[in-house]
C-alpha cells in the first residue's frame, strides 16, 4: 500500500482499505464501500484520540462501518479501551517477499539506512558506523538537483548514498550488500525497511521505538541501542560478528507477515458477511491480496509516493 490510497479489498460488495486522512473522506463520502478498513501512515496514540473520533463520527454519517487496523499492540489497546471496531494487522503485511529476497552479495557496507531526509529519522546516530550506506530521498538537493545528504546530516558525510530515485530491487541489492540494517527513528509508522531488510536475512539494529516495527523484532537477530553514536556503532558491530543465519531471519519474518496477513484476511471477510456478501474465508481473502507474485493493484512500487520506508 502506499502511504495515501484508497484500495479495493473485496470487490463485492465493495470491502475498501484507505491510508491517509483525505483518502480516508474520499472512501466514505465518494465511493459505494459498505466497509473502510483505515490503517494509520503515523502513529495513532492518545495525542490523536480526537481525529480518530472524528472519523468515526463521519463513517456513522456516511452509513459506512469503519474498521482501525492498529499497526502496533498499544495502538490496538487504544482502540479496544475506545471499542472501536478494527485489529492488529501491520501495514509491513504489504511489503513484498518476491523483491526482497536473499542475494548471493558481498557484504560491502558494516551498515545501511533506507531514510527519508526527516529530522525524525535520526540519521546522524549513524555517524559513528565507518562504512555506512544511506538509501534516502528528500528535499535537500545540490545544484544540480541531486539529493544532497551530505549537506543535509554533516554526521554521515562519510556514508555513501544515492544521488537519485531508486526503486525496490534495487534497495534490495543494497540491503543484501550491506551486514547489518538501521531503525533510528523514536516514533513513526509501519516503517517498510525494517521489514524490507529482514526478508534480506539481514539483521537489524533499532532504537527504542513506537509505531509499529517492534512486532517484527526478535532477540535472535534484533539489537536495541540507545540513540547516540557510539552505541550504534557497538550494535552494529555486536551483529556484524554474531554472524546471523540469513534464512532463519526470512523464515522467521515471513512467519510474522503470514500471521498479519491472515488478520487482514478475517477482517475482510468478516466486512464481506457482514455486507450481505457471499462466506468467503480469510484464506480467499489472502490469496487476492497476496498471492504469488502480487498483484499490481496491491504490490505497488513507491516511485511516485511519499512514504517512510
């Protein structure tokens, strides 16, 4: 999914899912949805309560049942204490296994970041990490047009990055190259790279954090630092030398991802009955959305979006 879309999640009766506030308006007052399952771009906590009443209160206008899929266990308990209808179901259900796979590549970078140039992503906690490759994107451009990381976090102005767009298999490629991947963030959404990264078989080093990547964290292949530079790069190299199952990583996450899938896949359904549709079961529902290989409508590559990997 992209970070700002309304989708089609059963076709009828008309099951839809939104990502973004106006996305969210558009499928209750423009579309013929008996159903809206909105997930959060952000991080939904008690600072948000009013928005999420508000949008409530416009599903009950509208004569739609709005569904809030948490991407994290205290965004699911904020909702419960609400009784507000929805589950837990990771946006990172959506990443793709068939593009980010493990790769017979050399290991070139100790670390690697995909990150936006936000000040909310932290990036110079990674200045300590000698050989360091940032995936990025942003405002902050030479005068040729190109991303200019450097100027935009002198910390990292050792690190490699690239100049330009890139797209998923090549963030792939980047990601199997490099030992170990980076989260530094304190709060945000489903955060895709973490995910991205891990069906890499690469290990991941994180921040404490709210959001949503923690349910995908595991002990056996995730190390949580303190946000300075120094215990970074300790991690880091913690992980580096731990010497990491690569497959034992995907399989794990691609079990974590089946269980989110399966999620999405009973609440669909259950919106499907609850239309006067036809029994469909969460395994249907899986198989449209996330069947082999994807399909287009669902997959869609971030090119033209913004989004927080």
């Amino acid at each position: 999914m992209l970070f700002g879309g309304i989708y089609t999640l059963w076709p009828d009766p008309l099951i839809a899912g939104a990502m973004g506030v106006n996305e969210l308006e558009f499928a209750l007052e423009r579309t013929e949805a008996a159903e809206v399952l909105y997930w959060p771009a952000w991080n939904w906590t008690a600072r948000t309560l009013p928005s999420l009443v508000k949008a409530r209160w416009a599903a009950r206008e509208a004569g739609k049942r709005l569904a809030f899929i948490a991407n994290s266990v205290p965004q699911d308990r904020l909702l419960r204490r609400l009784g507000f209808p929805g589950r837990l179901a990771s946006l990172n259900a959506y990443v793709n296994e068939h593009v980010f796979t493990i790769r017979p590549r050399a290991k070139v970078h100790d670390a690697i970041y995909v990150s936006q140039m936000a000040s909310v992503k932290r990036i110079g906690l990674a200045g300590a990490i000698e050989k360091l490759y940032v995936v990025t994107y942003g405002e902050c451009k030479d005068t040729e047009g190109h991303y200019d990381l450097h100027r935009f976090e002198p910390a990292v102005g050792h690190a490699d990055f690239n100049r330009g767009w890139i797209r998923s298999p090549e963030i792939a490629e980047l990601l199997n190259a490099s030992c170990v991947n980076l989260a530094l963030s304190a709060e945000e959404g489903a955060m895709l790279a973490v995910v991205e990264g891990l069906l890499c078989g690469v290990p991941l080093v994180s921040t404490p954090c709210k959001g949503g990547r923690e349910v995908f964290f595991d002990d056996r292949f995730v190390r949580i630092a303190q946000p300075n530079p120094q215990a970074i790069r300790e991690a880091v190299i913690e992980l580096k030398n731990a010497r990491v199952d690569p497959e034992m990583v995907r399989t794990e996450t691609i079990h974590r991802i089946a269980l989110h899938r399966s999620a999405i896949g009973e609440e669909v359904a259950a919106a499907v009955r609850r239309s006067g549709g036809p029994s469909v079961s969460s395994g249907e529902v899986v198989a449209r959305l996330f069947g082999a290989g994807g399909s287009a409508e669902h997959f869609v590559d971030f090119k033209d979006a913004k989004f927080q990997r």
